[in-house]
C-alpha cells in the first residue's frame, strides 16, 4: 500500500500534478516539452475527449481510428519526467481508492517529440532522430534500484572511461536504450546516442556569463566513440524517459527534431516548421 504522503491525489481522486484520472489517458501517450506545442499534436486526433491542466502539465486525450492516445506537456527536465512517469504508471497500475498495486500491469508507449542539438557536423538541421540510447548526464536513475542491461553496461564503461581519460570529473553517467521496436517502427533521418543534461546552459556547454567548468565539454562529447556509435546530439529528457519507462515496464522512444547543429555554430531558421514536419511523419506511420 502507498501512504497518501507518498501517492497524493486531489480531492477528486485524480493524480496531484498531472490532474488526471485512469480514463483521462490512452496507453500511447505523447510528450511534448512546451505546452503550446500540444495542440500541434492533438489536431490530428479524429476527435478529442478530454482536455485538462495543471501547472504546465497540459493534456489531451482522443481518438485515432477506435484507438485512443493523450498528449501531454511534460515542461523541461527529467525532474518533470520523473513527476509525469510515475504518476502516469500509477494511474493505470496502481487502484487509487485503495492504493495497492494491482494484480495485472499494463504497458504504455511513450514517444517523446522534442527539439534537440547535434554534435556531429554531417547531421543536418531540420532532420529528424531517433535515440537508440541515451546517456543521462543529471543522474535521477541513481535514485532507483535499477538493473542495467549489458548493452547498458558496457556504453556506461566506455562513457565513463572516456571521461576520466579527457579528465572531465562531472557527475556519474548512466546508460539506458529505447524500445527496439519502436526504433524500428518510427520514421527517422538518423539513429543516435543521446546525451540528456540537467540544464541548458552549462551543463550543454554553453557559456553566457557563468563560466562552466569544462570548457571543452563538447568536443569530448563528440569525439566519443562508443561499442553502439558516437553520440550524436544533446537534450534534457531522453534518458530520463528510457531509464523509468524500462523500470516500471513501459516502451519509449525519443524522437529528436534537430533544431541546432552545435559543432557547426547554426540554429534552423525555420524550427517551427522542422517540429511541424516531424509531428506529421510521426503521425502518419500510426
């Protein structure tokens, strides 16, 4: 049983940040990161059933055909990632009058659509990417007892290793991989490894005013070769997404719009129209 500190609902029996309830959500929920982005998604739903918010936790639920799917804002981080798979696992495994674990689990599909920077000079702006594995580099996994695969394992320790050879002491990765079957199902440009960071600027490198500690932290990223391949981009919730959905039993991927080509200094010109295109081929293949 979960005490009510630890599952909190509202008044009405819904889950606390997300506001929803067990028939609020389909079992393929889309992340977006901007909850104006919502809409682009939920329009080509034939119809749509729910509509709800709290915080910028934005969600709507409808209808493809008979099947049903939600999408839903899950604001920037895995600190919000973490809000947003646990409640949503709770809302479909868990009974919420009584707080038990239910006898018979149930598997979601989360497909994440996000923005994201390249590494890599040959990947092009506006292309879209999907992330075989990431590599989290803001260390929520560490908080789960978790049991990495060996393909887990082994692009940790090369990760890990490469880091102390270029003596870069930041905090200890983690490797977690997608769902091969919807790597292989989704439309792409590219396959990558991601790298996912606990903040914009530092963290990715970038240098404003506030001085980061490794001053080459992109360069070593790309120069990186791993067992799986280099790692081809940044962002900041990919891992999160792949290391709670393997834990609790649910499918994920990553689908990336490049929307910046860091090693070549270059932001699209037309991002809102690289994130339209990529929500339409995604849509299109279910």
């Amino acid at each position: 049983m979960n005490p009510s500190s630890e599952l909190i609902l509202n008044p009405d029996g819904s889950v606390y940040h997300l506001n929803l309830l067990p028939e609020d959500i389909g079992e393929t929920i889309f992340f977006v990161g901007d909850p104006d982005r919502v809409k682009d998604v939920s329009k080509y739903f034939d119809r749509i059933e729910t509509k709800k918010q709290k915080r910028e936790f934005v969600t709507h639920t409808g209808y493809i055909g008979d099947k049903k799917y939600s999408v839903i804002s899950t604001g920037i981080g895995t600190d919000n990632i973490d809000i947003v798979i646990n409640e949503l696992d709770a809302l479909v495994n868990i009974d919420l009058n009584t707080k038990y674990v239910l006898p018979e689990l149930k598997q979601l599909t989360f497909i994440r659509i996000g923005t994201s920077g390249a590494l890599q000079k040959d990947i092009e702006i506006n292309s879209l990417l999907l992330s075989k594995a990431a590599i989290g580099m803001e260390g929520i996994q560490h908080f789960y007892e978790y049991s990495y695969s060996n393909n887990e394992e082994v692009l940790q320790n090369e990760f890990m290793d490469f880091l102390g050879q270029n003596k870069i002491n930041l905090l200890k990765p983690y490797a977690v991989f997608a769902d091969t079957n919807l790597l292989e199902k989704l439309p792409s440009d590219y396959h990558g490894i991601t790298i996912t960071n606990g903040g914009f600027y530092g963290p990715q490198g970038r240098q404003v005013r506030a001085v980061p500690k490794s001053k080459n932290l992109l360069d070593v990223y790309a120069a990186f070769q791993s067992t799986f391949g280099p790692i081809t981009n940044l962002e900041m919730e990919t891992a999160g997404i792949y290391g709670l959905s393997n834990l609790l039993g649910h499918k994920a991927i990553s689908a990336n719009v490049i929307i910046a080509n860091r090693a070549l200094n270059q932001f699209s010109n037309t991002p809102h129209e690289a994130v339209e295109k990529s929500i339409q081929r995604i849509m299109e293949c279910l």
